[in-house]
C-alpha cells in the first residue's frame, strides 16, 4: 500500500491507475476505522480494479466547541486495516495540504446545509462538501463509497455531485451494526458500559417505527411519536432531534408514499450519535 502525502502524489498516482484502463474506487475516512468503513473497503473491491482511501480529520466540520482535538486517531492501526483489505493507495494528507493559507473558497449546498445535522452543527455540512469536493479533485476516483449512517451527509454529497458535475458515481452502502443494534462510529469509543447500554435506545426507537410502518401506519406523525417515546425510555439520553424527511430534500413529509428517511440524533453523556432508517 502506498501512502500519499500531498495532492499531487495523489494525483499522480490515481492518474497512472487510469492509463491503465483500470476503474479507481475511492473510501474517505476520517480514520479511526471500524467494521462500517471496512465494509466500504469491501464493496470498492468488489466494484473497483484498484481501491484508494483517505484519512484526513477535518478541521472545517468541526464546531468551535466540538470534539476536533479528541477526535481518535488511530493511523498505524489504520493502515494495517487497509493493507488487510488490499487497499492499493492512501491518501494521508496535512492540515496545511487540504488548506493552504489564504484559502478562502466553501462549497455550499444551499438548501440542505442547514437541515438535520447541519442545523444542529451550523457550518458542519459546509466543512464535508468543501473537503469531499477537495478530495474528489485530488483522488478522481470513478466510484466514491459512503455509509448510510451518514444520510444526510449523503445528500449534500449527492447535490453536490450533481450541481458541480463531478464525473464520480456515488454508492451508499448499508448501516453496520454491532450484535446489539447500535451503529458502528468511531465516536462509539468515547462511551462507557452505562453509556453504551444507553445508546442502544437509538436503533430501538427506529426499529419501533419500521415496525409500526410494516403493519401499516402512514401518517409521518404517528410514526415519529412512537419513536420518541422510545427515546424517553431512557431520560439520561438528550435527543437532538427525531425525524422522518424526504431523503433526497431532507423536508419533512406528513404521509410515507415512497421511500422515507427516519434520522434520529441525540446526545449520550458529551458524545453525539445518529442513526437512520429508509422507511420502505
């Protein structure tokens, strides 16, 4: 595996796999890594001739009172994840790499920035298109790969994608969970055992509304109250917000006649969590 420092490395070498005639796939992380990124891995192998990954934590996604400085960092534990799973190339930029002093120039996605996680986190969602789109000029990949967990991130992306025509396909793949229902996130490790217990709340307040969807309910409403009444199952989790929105405009919807995604946020101890789930 080779690791690649500076955007020009990186350029270079994912522009040598195209003379080749090869598919480049493309996994970006901002390390920490866990079973939900490996699968990512994964299913670039499965689509790609040649996999590329990136760690880089993000300073720009990050809230002046957010967890920036004790965000895990786990890079040689990182790299041998990847090298296990036949990563060919990594990009490890600097800080300093991705913005050189002087940089002045956002990438916005008017309209959904400020919905479900950006408006809790206000500039969140400016800081991962700005670094996505940084990436996607540095790797080019054909195929970029994300996880579901992140859905409303996904669909800043995928505006994104479009608006600014990116020749990159996007795949979302699905949620990895542990055996007890909470999602894998690299902000699991900041949790206690009590913690932990309490965190599992999330995926069963979302179970319970994919199970009053399967016997029939509609009504978006009805849906959400039973959700949140699973939330106050547990007083010392602070929920952040329980949605059901449409999962390419992140509006809510008053009745599910398609597709529909149900995002749940909130709050155990200092550590923030999400969690969704399609609704049909």
């Amino acid at each position: 595996m080779k690791i690649l420092s500076t955007i020009a490395e990186m350029r270079a070498a994912a522009r040598a796999v195209r003379r080749e005639g090869k598919l480049l796939g493309f996994v970006p992380t901002m390390g920490a890594l866990h079973e939900g990124h490996l699968s990512l891995v994964r299913a670039a192998r499965q689509r790609s001739d040649v996999v590329a990954a990136s760690i880089f934590v993000n300073p720009t996604q990050f809230g002046p009172k957010e967890d920036f400085s004790k965000y895990p960092r786990s890079f040689e534990r990182d790299c041998e994840l990847l090298q296990g799973e036949g990563v060919e190339l990594l990009f490890a930029p600097t800080s300093e790499e991705m913005y050189p002093p002087g940089a002045v120039t956002w990438v916005t996605v008017e309209g959904l920035s400020e919905k479900l996680d950006g408006k809790s986190r206000p500039g969140h969602f400016r800081g991962v298109t700005t670094v996505v789109a940084k990436l996607f000029h540095a790797v080019e990949p054909d195929v970029a790969f994300f996880g579901q967990k992140d859905a409303a991130q996904v669909a800043n992306l995928r505006q994104m994608v479009r608006d600014l025509n990116f020749a990159v396909e996007m795949v979302v793949c699905p949620i990895v969970r542990e055996a007890d229902g909470l999602a894998l996130s690299s902000r699991n490790a900041y949790l206690d055992s009590e913690q932990r217990r309490q965190a599992r709340v999330l995926s069963r307040a979302l179970r319970q509304m994919a199970a009053a969807y399967e016997r029939g309910e509609r009504n978006a409403l009805v849906l959400a109250e039973a959700g949140r009444k699973v939330m106050a199952e547990e007083p010392a989790v602070r929920l952040d917000y329980l949605e059901i929105v449409d999962p390419d405009t992140l509006d809510p919807v008053a009745t599910i006649a398609r597709p529909t995604l149900a995002a749940v946020a909130a709050y155990v101890g200092a550590t923030r969590l999400i969690d969704n789930v399609v609704l049909g």
